[in-house]
C-alpha cells in the first residue's frame, strides 16, 4: 500500500479559544507595563520586546530576500518552527509605510510563532517534514482557506488589536455615548477628537475602515482593513442597513413588513449633505 | 543581532537564565535585555559590568565587545553619511 505523504495540520482550536490566547497576550503585556501606559496605544515591537521575547524566545531574521513562492508570489514572511526563528523580507521589514507590515509581523510572530510554535515543533519532532511556513500576500486574507494561515490571521488581528484597547479607543476617540449607526450609503457626521468631520460613507464596512483609519497610530499602524475588520466585529458601530430590509412576520399573516429599527433623528442624520 | 547582544544571550543561555531572569537579576524590565539581545542596543558601562556579573563571566571581555560593537556602529554612520555628501556634493557640481 502506498503511504499518503504527511500533511502538517493545526491544532483544532476554536476562533474563541483563539481570539481568548491572542487577547491573554496583550494582556500579559498590559499587566507588565501597567494599563494606564497599554491604554496609550499598543504595537508589535514592544509587545515583542516585552512578552514574546522573554517568554517564547522567537527569533526575528530581518532585511532578508525571501524570493517566491510556487504560485510566484512575493513571500513577505516565514516561520522556522524548529529553530524558533521568523524571517521577515525586505519589502516589508524595510518599509515602514508597508500597509501590511504590522499585520505580517503579527501574523508570523503572534499567529506562527506563539499561537502554533509549540505544536508545529511537536509535530515535526512525531513526522518530519516541514522546514518552513512561507507567508505571501494572498495569506493575509481573510477568506485564506489553509487552515494554519487562517489561524494566524484570527490570532494577529486580534492580538493588533485587542478588545480591551480598541472598545476604549473607539469610544475615546469618537466621543461614543452609544454605539456609531450605520443606515445607509449617505454623508455622516462623525465626531472625532472632539471635531466633528463629514465622511462620504459608501458601505458598513467602509464606515469600519473610516474608523479604522482614524485609530492606526494606537496600534502601531495595524492596516485599516484589518482594524476596520475588528470594528465590524464588535459591537461599537452597527450595521441598521441591514437589519432595515430584514422581514418580519407579523402574527398569522404571511406577507412581511419591512421593520425600520434606526429612530427617525439618526436617519435624518445620515442624510445632512 | 550585535556580537554583544550575542554574547548576553550565549552566555545567559549557558547559565540557564530566563530573560526575565536576567532582567531581574540587574534590575531592568525584560524588554530592555530583549532589545540587547534582539535589536543590538548597548547599555551603559556600569551596566555592562552588571551584566558580566551577573552572568558571572569575565567584565573586561564584555566591556571589550561593547566598544568594538560601539566603534563599529560609529565607524558605519560616519561612512554612510560620507557617502550621503559625496552624493549630494556631486550632484551640486553636476549642477553648476
């Protein structure tokens, strides 16, 4: 019988359990230099420098050329699980103004490193095989279908942007008494830093990224996208539009009724142009 | 890594130490060894010696690699920033 060549999976882990070891890091980190200062903005060198260093002893290898992969795409990062070692390539380890720079780190040192480094060495001590995990563009998506990438994604954008500080950021930073409403594709009125600013918001989730966009230098310039990602993800911005056009049944009667949930005031809001 | 943040982390690995181990034997946070260790920072004198104590290796060859990492990363700037006005000296030249 042929054998079937070995294929290095993750542990099972649930999003919860993952999103749960992501926030403990960051709260490892904000008990070791006080909430007070963590409060301030959070970002990859010093949480490196403070927890996952001395705790987890990865190594980064910086400025290298990574070169390609199969598919001949750039290879931005890649994890040695049994030297404990990440590689990060040039054009992002220097290119500070990279979008994706403190995503990759995070992704390679947070996702790879502390969240799969233990059982990645397990499992190549038990079946051999992988030298290397190679991060290219296309596995910093969230719709990434291997199941080790998908992790490190869940992991680093969660620990870029833990709840405990983004929830506290959002709201400081758009003066929140209430959650920000999404209604529709209109011109908002946004209160940021105590200055009301007019956006053209032409989604939710564009909303999210105008959001997201606003808070980057407190999370150490984490993308847009994947702060705008987190704030979808929590409860700090809700999308009205949609829940506006869900139908209802209403008692024995079949047809559906369209149910407006947003009050009259937030919609007349949404609409000053 | 510096050949000083090498020689921190050979030695304390040696010793058995943690980081954090380390950091609390001379009084630092674990970040600051980090930033030895990992980023090539070099601490001051009476800290160098610290170290070397605390590591129980000999301080003079701990000194001694500090100032070649020093001197070395002086010898760079100076050179990079010689090349820099090379540059822009002949450019003004290129332009006249």
């Amino acid at each position: 019988m042929r054998e079937r060549p070995f294929r290095l999976k993750p542990e099972i882990l649930t999003n919860g359990e993952i999103q749960n070891r992501a926030e403990r890091l960051t709260l490892n980190f904000a008990e070791q230099v006080g909430l007070d200062v963590a409060r301030l903005g959070i970002n990859f060198q010093v949480v490196y420098e403070e927890i996952i260093y001395p705790d987890y002893g990865i190594e980064i290898q910086e400025g290298l050329d990574l070169g390609f992969d199969d598919a001949g795409k750039k290879i931005f990062g890649r994890f040695l699980p049994v030297e404990n070692i990440v590689q990060i390539d040039r054009v992002i380890s220097h290119n500070h103004n990279h979008p994706q720079r403190a995503f990759t780190y995070w992704h390679e040192v947070g996702g790879h490193g502390v969240l799969q480094g233990e059982w990645l060495r397990k499992q190549v001590k038990l079946h051999g095989g992988l030298s290397s995990i190679a991060t290219t563009e296309d596995s910093l998506s969230f719709g990434v279908v291997n199941a080790l990438e998908r992790q490190a994604n869940v992991f680093a954008a969660r620990a870029g942007a833990p709840n405990w500080l983004l929830y506290h950021v959002v709201a400081e930073t758009m003066d929140l008494t209430r959650p920000v409403r999404y209604i529709g594709p209109f011109k908002y009125s946004l209160q940021i830093r105590g200055r009301t600013e007019t956006v053209t918001v032409k989604s939710f989730e564009h909303l999210c990224w105008i959001i997201g966009k606003r808070i980057q230098f407190r999370f150490g310039w984490l993308s847009a996208e994947a702060l705008g990602y987190r704030i979808a993800e929590t409860s700090m911005v809700k999308d009205f539009a949609k829940s506006r056009f869900e139908l209802h049944r209403v008692g024995n009667d079949r047809r559906s009724i369209p149910v407006f949930l947003s009050p009259v005031g937030d919609i007349l809001a949404g609409m000053v142009s | 890594m510096s050949s000083f943040g090498i020689l921190i982390k050979q030695s304390r690995e040696n010793r058995g130490l943690t980081v954090r181990a380390l950091a609390d034997a001379i009084g630092k946070s674990p970040g600051y060894i980090s930033r030895i260790e990992v980023r090539g920072e070099i601490p001051s004198v009476e800290l160098v010696v610290e170290l070397a104590t605390a590591l129980e290796g000999d301080a003079e060859r701990f000194l001694e690699c500090a100032k070649n990492d020093s001197m070395e990363r002086a010898t760079n700037e100076v050179e990079t920033k010689y090349q820099d006005a090379l540059v822009l000296f002949r450019k003004g030249k290129r332009d006249a």
